[in-house]
C-alpha cells in the first residue's frame, strides 16, 4: 500500500532529516494503527497538498481586495473561491474562513456579540460541551462574560426545561447550541425557541458535525441560528482551521452583523490569515459537495450505530445508551471510578487510540476521567464499514477485560505512582501486543483516505 512519505536527506546530522524522519514514523503510527478519536480525521491527497504549497509564504493581513500587503492577487481569488463555495454548500449570505481553529472562532463571535460581563450560555463541560462555551474561570468565555452553564438529564439528553428556566432567570445575550462529546442530535430548533424568548443571540457550534449536517444525516442549524461555527477538520474532513457562517436569520436581526464578525476575526483576535489552509478549505468544500461525500456521512453513521450497538451487546455500558452522530462515550463506572486514563492507554497499546474523557455527574475528576469518547470518522475515511466496527468492538472489551481490575487509588498521593506503574505493565502486556498485532494485520488492508 502506497503510504504519504516525504523524503528524506541522507546527511543525519540534517535537522530535516529528522523531521522527515519523524514525519514518516507518525505515518506509519496512523497507518499500522486504528483512530477512533472523534474530532480527527484524514484528508484527501489534494487537500494535503495545498498545505504544503507556497501559499504559506505569502502574508494576507486583511480581507479579499482589502489588504494591508502587496502581491495578493491570487490569495483574494482563493480566499473568495472558499467563500462561495462554503456559502453555497450551507446556503447562507456571509462566510468568514480565516479563524486559525475552533476556540479563537468562537471567541471571536463573543467578542462581536458580547461586551465583557454580558451573560451567555453553554453545555456545561461535564455534559459534552465545550470549553469555549463558557466554561468557568479558566477560560476566555467564562473568565470575560458571565458564563451561565445548562446540562443533562437523567437520559443523558440537553434538559430544555433547564435551558428555558435559566435563560428566564439569567437573561443571556448569547445562548450557545453545541457540543465536544455529546452523542445525541442538537435540536436547533428548540433553542431557538428559547432564544426568542429572551431576546438572545444563538450560536451553533457545530464543529462536529459539519459534515453529518452536509450529508443530511443531521439536523441543519442554518432555518435556526444566527451565526454557525466549524472547524474544517473533524466530519468535514478539510485542513486544521475553522470557518464562521453567519445566516439570513442573523443579517436581518442586524446587518452589519457580518462585519462586526469580520473585525471581531482581524484586527481583534488575529494577524494574517493562513493561506494554505483557506486553500484547503476551499478544496474541501467542492469535496464536500459531491455525491461521494455524503454517502461518507451516511457510513459514518452506520458505522456508529454498528460500533455503538456492538460494545452494549459485549457489555459495555454507553452514556444515554448509545448515538445518534458519529461519537459516543463509554462510561466505565461498572469497573471502578476514574478507569478512562487506564483503558485509553492499554487501548493505545493495543492498537486502538481513542481519549480519556469525562461522564456526565463524572465521580472522579478530568485528570482521571471515568470515560472513554470514541468515533467513526477516522475509520470510516479508511473504508472501514459494518463488519469491521463489530471487530473493533471486540477488540476494546477484551482491552476492558484485561485491564479492569487496574483500579485507581483512592488516595490522590498514590495516583501518579500508580499510573507510572501501570503504564510500564501495559507496555508489556501479552494480551494487549496480541491485539496489536491483529490490529496492525487489519489496519494495513486500508489507506488512510479513500473515497470508497
């Protein structure tokens, strides 16, 4: 199988050799091995290599045709091209693609829409949202604005009733609707709802599942919200960037809502954009709308569902009971509190690399989460179907298996050694480097990227 090697000098004393060198060792890590992290994903050959190309030499400082450089004649067509093409592929009027990834995205529109102390609200961290939602003190949104955080209910699902009485109370300027590890379908149109009722903006993360939305295998936030972040990697399966729509919906409550975006991404929060990135967005928009891509989503949600329905029947219990996007979370309590950090690792050593991640009323801490999130847009970008989900699944119980009875200390002070322990252990395991080697056997049939 053809891998995505770059070449190497032959003098080792050339620090570009061991760059290529290590380049080429991560190539072989991402090809011998199975991603299931839900927020990566591989891009086509095209995109990587605009990323590689001379557009990253050049300084674009400014917007299209309103630049504070020289020589940007080809940059503004790209940059234009990447525009129109995501505007018509989400229809919507007005498209920024020069924030540098998600969480300085949705900065920016915070700081268009908000003035610092004004109250926005978001998915609680514990519940699957994100950090940029608000979360407190820590953050830029919860250290800048009065960040109110909604939750779950029992069933796992966003409890609107929630949502409604504190929007009533708090009176937010900014309600946000997304998520970074809630596996059910964000009802848009429920929080617009909400939204109207208190007069608020309403921002839609949906970074994602930009491309379950593009292959209707999601519901569209575009009737609902006001302004739509993205980044361009995860379900899109463009470069690392991100991307801020702002709709119909949000240019008739203000029309210059646009520009306030616009400025709010340069000159408030960013220098030059990254050229080789917007060139890559561009490129993966026009991927984006074809047929292909949207029997992509379609798999990446059977391929879900396969994986999902396949861990509960081997045993392992699924936060809410299951997905409807292409994540899910494992909740690991029924072993022990605080086993994420232990199964990503034997997972990892077997073959398989997901992320440790925090349950919903997590009873450990985030250091030493309870969790573990898992995803299909990796394997599925591969060619993985059905039949190979239902041999991960089989994988990662026997991964649980072996390492239930890893329990962490109850006493915080022996935690750290108790890691490193294990770690040297899991290294070693026998049963867990069998996997490896089965996985390995499995994962080289595939190339990191196939349309098929």
């Amino acid at each position: 199988m053809k891998k995505d090697k770059v070449n190497c000098k032959t003098r080792e004393d050339d620090l570009g050799h061991i760059v290529f060198s290590l380049i080429n060792k991560e190539c072989d890590r991402q090809t011998k091995m199975i991603g299931l992290i839900p927020s990566e994903n591989h891009i086509s050959p095209e995109v990587s290599e605009v990323l590689s190309s001379c557009l990253s030499s050049k300084y674009a400082e400014g917007y299209p045709h309103r630049r504070y450089y020289e020589g940007n004649q080809f940059v503004d067509e790209i940059e234009v091209l990447a525009q129109e093409r995501i505007k018509k592929l989400f229809g919507v009027p007005h498209v920024n693609v020069q924030p540098y990834s998600g969480s300085p995205a949705n900065g920016a529109i915070e700081f268009a829409l908000l003035e610092p102390g004004d109250t926005m609200m978001g998915l609680a961290l514990s519940g699957g949202g994100h950090l940029t939602h608000g979360h407190p003190k820590v953050t830029f949104s919860g250290k800048y604005f009065n960040s109110v955080q909604y939750g779950l209910d029992e069933n796992a699902r966003i409890d609107f009733e929630q949502v409604r009485e504190l929007a009533l109370k708090h009176k937010p300027k900014l309600i946000i609707a997304g998520n970074t590890a809630y596996p059910f379908e964000l009802d848009f149109a429920k929080f617009r709802e909400i939204a109207d009722e208190v007069g608020a903006w309403l921002l839609a993360d949906i970074s994602h599942v930009t491309g379950l939305v593009v292959a209707e295998e999601h519901l569209s936030p575009v009737p609902f919200a006001d302004v739509i972040m993205s980044t361009t990697h995860k379900t899109f399966r463009g470069p690392r960037g991100a991307m801020i729509l702002v709709t119909q919906k949000g240019l008739d409550r203000d029309p210059d809502l646009g520009k306030k975006i616009d400025k709010a991404v340069f000159p408030a929060l960013q220098g030059g954009p990254h050229n080789a990135t917007t060139a890559g967005i561009a490129i993966a928009a026009e991927e984006a709308a074809r047929p292909e891509f949207k029997k992509y989503g379609q798999q990446v949600r059977k391929n879900a569902d396969v994986l999902a329905a396949s861990l509960q029947e081997k045993g392992l219990k699924l936060v809410g009971g299951g997905t409807e996007t292409h994540l899910m979370l494992l909740d690991l309590t029924p072993y022990g509190e605080g086993m994420g950090l232990q199964v990503a690792f034997a997972m990892d050593v077997a073959g398989l690399y997901a992320n440790r991640n925090t349950i919903p009323h997590e009873p450990c801490s985030p250091f030493y989460p309870s969790g573990i999130r898992l995803g299909t847009p990796l394997v599925t970008s591969r060619g993985m179907k059905e039949k190979e989900m239902e041999q991960i699944a089989d994988w990662i119980v026997a991964v649980v298996d072996e390492v239930k009875g890893e329990q962490l200390p109850s006493d915080k002070k022996e935690r750290r050694q108790f890691i490193k322990d294990f770690r040297v252990k899991a290294l070693k395991n026998e049963k867990l480097l069998a996997i490896r080697h089965e996985v390995e056997t499995l994962a080289e049939k595939y190339p990191l990227f196939t349309w098929e």
